[in-house]
C-alpha cells in the first residue's frame, strides 16, 4: 500500500479551550481533527482561574508547513496563559492529499 | 529493556463501524485493540447517510504484513463508503510476540 | 520552532489499576501524564479476577532514563499479574525542560 508520511499533532488542554484550539487548527490550515476526553496532571497543566474541568486530547495530520504554524501560535498565545501540552510524530496515511 | 518495533495502526471512524473494524483488524490477523470515544471532524469524514454519531478511536500493535493487510482492506471496502481515517506509526513494545 | 525529542509512554491497562500506574509513573519520574477511558480485548488483557471493568489508556512524554525505569517496573511487576499494554514511541515537542 501506497503511503505518505506527515506529521501528526496532539494537543492536550483543558476542555474549555476545545473550540478555539479547533479554530486555531482549522486556521492554520489544518483539514480535520479528532478529540478525545481526557484527564491528566503535570507541569505543563497550570489551570487556568477558577476553572477545574476535564481535559481534551486533540489530534490533526497536517502538512509540515501547518505543524510549523500550530506550534508556533500555541507557543506564542497560549503556552504563557494555559494548561497546554503539544507533541507532533511522524504517521504514515493512505491518500495524503487529503490532509493536506 | 529488550523492546520491537512494531506498526501501531490507528483508525479514526463513526462509532456505528465499531464492531465491523474490530470484526476486520481480527480477520487481518490483530491479536487485540484498544478504542476510545471521540469526536471529529475532517476532509475524510464524510458522514454516511443520516447518521450523525460519535467517533471511534481504534488503535492495535500488529505485525507488518497485518499492518499491510489492514490498509489494503479499508482502502478498498470503506475509503468509498464511509468516514474513516487510519494511520500508521512505529512504536516500540516489551514482549513483541504477544503482538504477532 | 525549535523542538526536542523525547519518548511517549503509552500503558493500557484496567481502569482498576489508574492509581497505582500514574504512582509509578511519578515515582519513575513523570512530570505529568494524560488519560483517556478505553475499551479493548487482546492476548495481553488476561484479566485480574473477577473485575470487568473499562480500560483506561495513560501516556506521559518523558526523559529516556524515565521511559526506561516506567518499562523495567510494569515488566517486573505488572506483566505477570495484569493485563497490560505498554509502548512507546518518539515525539517532539516544544519547551522539552517541562517534561524531563
């Protein structure tokens, strides 16, 4: 079977930031995504206020050039002021015209 | 720690293809899966007919000629029907026979 | 934006055994981890006695030394007597001070 690789990008946050992070995704060029519930607990996880909800576990493939572009606005805009982790792999897809 | 690497095969679908890609990652030759509930939206969700259902998250540790197999079987039964993303990545695992 | 690499614990196990693992993650190290609720079947899910609850997959990125200690002690002392599930894989992430 016939793949291409492009990068996969996770993020985990907490749940009240799940629709602007998908606007920020979808922004950046970013074609899909998938969210999952989540929970957790860490350095990176600064609560934002008052607020103690759940966590959501984003995932996009983008191309390089669209990774390049999440990590820089999430690096910028949110990591100063939010429970935020960030991580990109490498996964291999079928069709990747499709993400990118 | 002795660890393989081994293809992780991720498939992104509508929850009501659950039992039907679990039915397919066995028959493929996958000794077990993991899945979790989650939501999406994307180029390749297509949505079929009326149904407007969560997504589920099914990942499993295979051999590559699985991993292969797997591919080969969405591409050509559910990439044209259906909503349905997958991906492959390595991962390295402890007792890599129990995967195999 | 200039990223590290670091390791991605995976670990799929009986919701059961939540708290003891992210006990043994922070005693190997972690600095933080992220949990989602799963199902799952497989030959590594033998399941402990009677319980027949839901899975729970956690994973944490952490420094390779951790990531080395977290596999040495599920191999020694959850292998024999749980189902379980543990890979890892390698990620990049931004600000890699935070997880380490």
């Amino acid at each position: 079977m016939n793949t291409t690789t492009l990068p996969l990008v996770t993020i985990v946050a907490e749940s009240i930031l799940h629709d602007r992070l998908i606007e920020e995704l979808k922004k950046a060029g970013a074609k899909g995504y998938t969210a999952c519930s989540a929970e957790g607990d860490g350095s990176r996880h600064l609560r934002s206020g008052e607020l103690l909800g759940d966590n959501v576990r984003i995932e996009a493939i983008v191309s390089e050039a669209v990774a390049e572009k999440v990590l820089n606005v999430l690096a910028r805009d949110y990591f100063p002021y939010f429970a935020l982790i960030v991580y990109v792999s490498d996964v291999r897809v079928v069709r990747g015209d499709k993400y990118v």
